[in-house]
C-alpha cells in the first residue's frame, strides 16, 4: 500500500519551497499511526478533521 498526491510540477517544487522556508518537516504533519488492521479507525479520524495527516503502517 503507497499513497499518493497527484499534483502539477509547479505546485509540487512551490510546496518543497515552502516546507524548506519553513523547516517544516513532513514527518512533523503526521500527526496519528495507525495498523492497516485498524484502518477503519483510520479513516475516521481523518474524517473527523481534528489532526493532520494519517499514517496506515504495516507494523
């Protein structure tokens, strides 16, 4: 399982731009792992919107 973001070359160098202006370290932006037996879970904490971003591990 891999995700993915789909977005323009332009966009792409904009945004690796700002993460290195702003020290911003993608890992920092995860904010909760999850099992992938607990993807539903998963899921509903990204529904839910109170975070950032969700990790689905295999470990």
């Amino acid at each position: 399982m891999h995700g993915s973001w789909v977005s323009s070359t332009w966009r792409t160098a904009e945004l690796l731009d700002r993460l290195a202006r702003w020290d911003l370290h993608p890992a920092a932006v995860v904010t909760d792992r999850f099992p992938v037996a607990e993807a539903g879970a998963a899921y509903a904490t990204a529904d839910a919107g109170a975070g950032g971003k969700i990790a689905v591990t295999w470990d």
